[in-house]
C-alpha cells in the first residue's frame, strides 16, 4: 500500500485543498493518508478530520517538521511512501504515477513530479524570479523545491539517516545520486508561490540559511572521515554565474529576470548572514501569502 504523509503546522487554510485532491479520485482501499498535526493552533486537524476516516490525522504538541515526519513514519502502513508538504496541491493520479515509476526500476529510490507554479496574481519582480529559476539545471533537475518526495523502501532507509535539518528536501534530493532519483513529468505537483516580493526574500533568506547548513553539515562528514578514507566533494545546488551566463545565451531575453535574480539572492545572503552566524537553523520564516486562498 502507498502511505502518504503530510506534516503540517497550522495548515487550517490550505491542507483541505490537497486531501480534496488526493482524495478524489483514489480507490477507496488507497491510498493509506496520515496527517501529522505538529504545533497547531488553528483548525488544521478539524478540517483534515472532516475528509473522514481516510484520513487519519495525528496530533503532536511540537511545532517541529522532522519530528512530524518521524511520527509520520510510525504511523504509515506501507510504501511506496510519500512525504507531502501541506500546502501544496497533487492528485490520486499523480500519486500513482509516482509509485508506479519507483516500482518499474529497483534502481530508483526517490522520485518527485514536475512542478507547475501559478504565478497570476503575483508582484512583477516575484513572476520574473520564478521565469529565472524554473529554468535552471539544478532546479529542474533536482528533487527540491516541490513539496513532493517519493521513496521506495531502501530510499526511506537512507532518509531515516539524515540529521533534523531545514532543507530537508534539499538533503533528500541530494541523497540520491542521478540514477537514483526521477523527476516524473507525468505526475504534477501545483506549487503556489510568494505572491510579494517581501515574501519572496522571506522563502530566499530561509534557502540560503538552510543551504548554509546542509553545507556545513557534509563539511562536518568530511572532517570526521577516516584520513585513508576517499570522501567526495558534498553535491551541491547552488545557482552559479555560469548557470546564469548559459541562460542568458539561449534566451538573451530573461536578461530582466536574472537582474531580479541576482537582487534576491544578493539580499537573501544578506538577509542570512545573522542566522547563520548565530547559527540559527530553526526559525522558519514562513511565507504566508502563497496560503491565500
């Protein structure tokens, strides 16, 4: 059986979207939905409740994501398993298209859908950055950034290894090598973004402190690595000058987006370098226009 499980804090507004659309069109026997309410204090487990016993829904008084899918994973029946952000949108359909690839190949641990990301109704600056980044390798590639990890069992046994870390996606992507991970255009994944631009360096500021200490952590694995030992550069995914000088040659007309580009990152790193000196890696700086309905 396919297990899904959503951590969610203070999801109220969004959450019932998502299992609306896991729901409608899935088997009644499947598939099996645990939504792991960490810290709430809104109605986020009364309207996961109201989607009936399909749902179960698990009540934890920590406000904390790694914590939530830890108990998330005590409570699934079985895999394929999904680990599913609360505010976004995937389907039944979807969800089967991502199992079905991971059980065609015992080579493939993790997969994750294409994204689509709705950007009417968001500021000129935030359309022109989303333009930029969907375009990029890493982007495109990778497994990050799309709310939606699926993993085989062997795959949820190197996940259940990583540290409590606040790119958890980004560690997960970049846990699998090329030939392990997938990223299925056929299965889609709708990713609502910042709709300002404040809120946009809000989700850019929480990247780069995440990223800062994802890196740290791999610079940790080698310095405790055995001196015989061969420890490989820490995989990254990191937007470089270059990625950015490739665009621009292919399509001379994104030159206004990668200068909105750069400003964000630019101020992300600025806007980082506190959390990162005091090595701050818990306050999550929450987007909370991209949760309107």
């Amino acid at each position: 059986m396919t297990s899904i499980v959503i951590p969610a804090h203070n999801e109220g507004r969004v959450i019932g979207r998502l299992l609306d659309a896991l729901l409608a069109d899935a088997s009644a026997s499947g598939p099996d939905i645990v939504v792991v309410c960490n810290g709430c204090t809104d109605d986020t487990a009364e309207v996961a409740s109201a989607r009936g016993p399909r749902v179960r829904v698990v009540e934890i008084p920590t406000p904390s994501k790694h914590t939530a899918l830890r108990v998330g994973d005590e409570h699934a029946r079985g895999f394929p398993r999904l680990y599913v952000d609360a505010d976004v949108v995937v389907g039944a359909a979807d969800v089967r298209a991502l199992a079905g690839a991971l059980a065609g190949s015992p080579d493939l641990l993790a997969a994750a859908p294409g994204r689509d990301i709705p950007l009417t109704g968001c500021a000129w600056p935030v359309r022109a950055y989303y333009r930029v980044w969907q375009r990029l390798p890493a982007v495109r590639e990778g497994l990050f950034g799309r709310g939606v990890i699926a993993v085989s069992e062997p795959g949820h046994e190197r996940l259940a290894a990583l540290p409590p870390l606040m790119a958890d996606d980004l560690a997960a992507s970049l846990a699998f090598g090329p030939g392990e991970r997938l990223v299925v255009e056929a299965a889609r994944v709708v990713v609502h973004p910042p709709r300002t631009w404040s809120d946009l360096i809000r989700r850019r500021i929480r990247a780069a402190t995440s990223s800062a200490e994802y890196e740290r952590f791999q610079a940790s694995l080698r310095a405790d690595a055995p001196a015989s030992s061969s420890v490989s550069s820490a995989p990254s995914a990191r937007t470089g000058s270059a990625d950015l000088r490739a665009l621009l040659r292919a399509q001379p007309g994104l030159l206004p987006g990668v200068v909105v580009f750069v400003a964000a990152a630019l101020a992300a790193r600025r806007g980082s370098r506190k959390a990162i000196r005091d090595q701050d890696f818990s306050t999550w700086l929450r987007d909370e226009s991209s949760r309107q309905n």
